[in-house]
C-alpha cells in the first residue's frame, strides 16, 4: 500500500499525524514558503514523541536553490546536526547558477549526512534537466520528492508516472505539491508512486487535522 507522508511544522501536528494514521511525517517550518530548517529541539522533541520514520527539511532560505558559499557552510552544518539525531532521512535540494541540478553539493550533503539517507526535494522540478539529473543521483540518493516538472504533482502526474516505471528500482518516488484529497486516489492509480506527501491538504488552519488524515489515508487503501 502506497505510504502517506504528512509535512509538520510542530509537536503538536506530528503527534496528531500519527494518530490519522500517516507513516512518516516530514518536519520543517514556514510550510507557506515550501518549508525551511527547523529547529534542532523541534526535531529532537519530535523524534522522542513518535516511532513513524522522521524525516526533516534542510533549506536555509526561500530565495531559491542556488546557495552561496556561506549557505553551504550553513547547510552541511545543519545536515550533520540533525542526521547526527537518527532522523530517517535529511531531505535537500539545491541547483547551479545554470539553473541545473547540483549533484555535487547533493552529494557533499549525503556524504555529510551517512548514514542517513539523503531525499531529494522539488529543486528538481524546476531544474533545466530534471531527468538527466534523475539518471546522475542514481546511487547517490534513495529517495525523491518530486511533482514532476510542474507545479503541482497533479499537473505532473504523466511525467511522474513515467519516472516510476523507469527509476523505480533506483528510488523511492514520493509525489508532492498541492495534492487535493479528491485527486489522491486516482493520482496514485496513474503514477504507482511509493509514497504521498501531504502538507495544506492535512491542515485545518495551522494544524494538522486528524479527521483529514484519516481520510487520506483511506483514500491510499
């Protein structure tokens, strides 16, 4: 059965995440602008609370991708930090100043991340050459969060179906961007992704809702 994965901004929506029945929970903050690095006692108090996989965001800014020398510093500090908590997984993304996906700084976070995985977020997307770079992170990541080249995972879903059925040996496709409870279903029937990533669609204004979590689990079953 297809995972549900539901983004959480506090201890608070991480506890009621489990309690819906979600199998991961992705911990971040400022959901609004696609989430940021949380706090280390965020992700610490989360990762004592629940026995669901933890995964947690490392992106320091919302000005994009592209990181400057000393957002690198920043960055590779931060994956150390948390990877040294025990989380399931860091998940990053970054892209050059031509707008392609950095597979030399992903790869510097995985090395600085070991033995915790690395996920790749949606800085693939809007990448130039999103599926060279799929090709390029065989090996080096398991695991892509990812609406296709688009900016819903709705819109992406052909794309994204294809990907499955090429890279499914090589990753974990989890799909993310704007999914609706009433496109899950059928969106998981077209793609055959592994695993379903829930942010606004599990929230009752700035919490995550049981209720919506229930039913979105029910809507994978």
């Amino acid at each position: 059965m297809p995972q549900l994965e539901i983004a959480v901004t506090s201890l608070e929506d991480a506890l009621r995440a489990v309690e819906g029945g979600a199998d991961s929970v992705e911990v971040l903050r400022d959901l609004p602008n696609g989430g940021l690095t949380p706090s280390l006692d965020l992700a610490r108090g989360i990762l004592a609370s629940v026995s669901i996989p933890v995964n947690v965001i490392v992106r320091p800014h919302a000005r994009g991708f592209h990181y400057s020398a000393e957002d690198i510093d920043l960055i590779l500090g931060d994956v150390r930090q948390l990877a040294g908590l025990g989380v399931a997984s860091i998940v990053f993304g970054a892209v050059t100043a031509e707008n392609n996906l950095d597979i030399a700084l992903i790869r510097r976070a995985a090395e600085a991340a070991a033995p915790v995985p690395v996920t790749v977020h949606r800085a693939l997307d809007g990448s130039a050459t999103p599926d060279i770079s799929l090709s390029a992170l065989s090996g080096i990541v398991p695991r892509i969060l990812t609406s296709g080249p688009a900016p819903n995972a709705w819109e992406g879903r052909e794309v994204t179906r294809a990907w499955v059925e090429r890279y499914r040996q090589h990753f974990q496709f989890v799909l993310s961007g704007g999914i609706r409870l009433e496109q899950l279903s059928e969106l998981a029937t077209i793609t055959r992704a592994q695993a379903y990533h829930i942010g606004g669609a599990a929230r009752s204004g700035d919490v995550v809702d049981v209720d919506k979590v229930r039913r979105l689990r029910e809507a994978l079953r």
